[in-house]
C-alpha cells in the first residue's frame, strides 16, 4: 500500500509566476515611492530643509497639555551657541540660519510665562572622562578641543563664562530656582543623566525638546525619551548642527525628526501654545 502524502503549502514548490507576480508589484511600489523622494528633493532643491511639498507618514495629532508638559534644553551652552565657543566654525552657519540663539530664549522666556517645568541637560567633561579608553569619532574631537570641559564634578574654578558654561542671556531662566539642571550627559543620550527621573517626578509625560545639537545630543535625547514613554515635540528652528565634508548634520536630524517625534513644531508655534 503506497503512502498517500498532502502536500501543505509549505511543501509546495513555490509558484513562479506567483513569485514574478509579486515582485513585479514590489518593484513597481519602490519606484513610485523613489519617484516622490526625487521629485520632492528637486523641488526643494531652493532649500533643503523645506517641509515635503506632499508628505508620506501621518500628520501629527499631539496636543500640548500644560498640565504635563515641560521644556527640556539640551547644551545651551557656548561652545555650541557663541562665536567664541570651540564648534562656532562648524555649527556657526547652521545656528545663524535656524535663529537658533534667539528662538530658544524665546522658547525659554515662554515656557516661564506659561509656568510649566523647565530642564536642562547640559554635557560637561571632568578631567577622569578623559581617560576613556575608546571613543567616536565626535568624542574623540570634543576632547581633542576641550569642548565643555571643567576642572571637576566638585570645582567650578573658570567655569563662569567658559565654554562649558551656559549662554549669559539664558541665565535668568536657568538660575531663578526653578529650573531643573540635570547631571550631565557624557557621550550624547539622557539614558547618562537624571532627565527622566527629574520629569517623571515632575508628573510630566510630554516634553517639548529644543537645544544642541540636533542629529547628536538632540536626536538622542529625542529617542530615549520616546524610548521611555515620553510624548516628545522638536522644535527644529530651535536647534543647528554642523555642516562638515562627512554631512550636513541638521539635515540629518531633521529627516529623523520626522520620522520618529510625535511632532515636529517651530518655535513661533511653541509661543502661541503657550500664550
């Protein structure tokens, strides 16, 4: 008596015209979605960081509560922000178009008015983190130029007005009390620092995000805090990057802000939520 065996579809030889079928449908999606991101950057060619004329993803639906919302400002710091500090050559022309330093003391003189919590995350370097035995390629520059650099955790000895310390025009807003200034992150991520606990027990759950700079502390402050729950809005002509041979680093950030924030707002926007 022969075995009688029932072929599953597993067991079946695949199909080739099925297979033809489907890929032919694949390519043709791929070509339609290549065709929008060449027509869209040749459109925008004038300016490459103009919104797409015709957007794939999801508009954004978050709505600010004041309640639960706080202002988080990571670096507002002189080496990224005055054309003294060690990157101006670098981030210079980026915070100049973005009107970076004027729009963040704009975000912060509103989120005061508007009394909701206000943090900052600031990157400081000690003597001992330059011991690390491995580093990035930015890590190995920031300590190559002394970027942030103090004499210790304990020692603000030449701290007042050195590149790590925090822009003069911000220091109202920082140093009124009120202010939450987090331990120091040390690569570019709060996943190194307070930032969440200090929110969480702020009872704040949505974050509106601006600072320095944008595809390295930004980004990653962006992705640890959706990482932990956070409902988190960029402001992204409230940040700049640098512009080196390797890449446009707010370009960069500003494909990834897309991507992941729940919003992507300006800072004119910002002022309006909270007047």
């Amino acid at each position: 008596m022969c075995n009688h065996h029932d072929e599953s579809d597993n067991d079946r030889p695949h199909d080739p015209s099925r297979r033809r079928a489907v890929s032919g449908a694949v390519a043709a999606g791929v070509a339609g979605v290549a065709a929008t991101v060449v027509n869209q950057a040749s459109a925008q060619n004038a300016d490459p960081y103009a919104d797409p004329a015709e957007p794939a993803l999801p508009p954004s639906t978050m709505k600010l509560d004041l309640s639960r919302a706080a202002l988080v400002v990571t670096d507002p710091q002189i080496d990224f922000l005055h054309p003294e500090g060690v990157t101006w050559g670098v981030v210079g022309e980026s915070v100049t178009e973005q009107n970076t330093v004027e729009n963040i003391e704009s975000l912060f003189k509103a989120a005061k008015a508007a009394d909701i919590t206000v943090a900052v995350s600031p990157h400081y370097y000690y003597p001992t983190d330059h011991g690390w035995k491995f580093e990035g390629a930015l890590e190995k520059l920031m300590h190559k130029i002394g970027m942030f650099d103090r004499k210790g955790p304990l020692n603000l000895e030449g701290f007042d007005g050195s590149g790590a310390d925090f822009m003069p025009q911000y220091k109202p807003y920082i140093e009124d009390g009120k202010t939450i200034v987090t331990s120091p992150h040390k690569v570019y991520g709060n996943d190194t620092n307070d930032l969440s606990l200090q929110l969480r027990k702020s009872g704040v759950d949505q974050v509106i995000l601006a600072g320095m700079s944008a595809n390295l502390c930004t980004e990653s402050h962006m992705r640890e805090l959706l990482e932990d729950g956070f409902e988190v809005a960029v402001i992204k002509d409230a940040t700049a990057a640098a512009k080196l041979p390797e890449g446009d680093g707010y370009l960069a950030a500003l494909t990834n802000f897309r991507y992941m924030a729940n919003a992507v707002w300006t800072t004119d926007d910002v002022v309006k939520m909270l007047s």
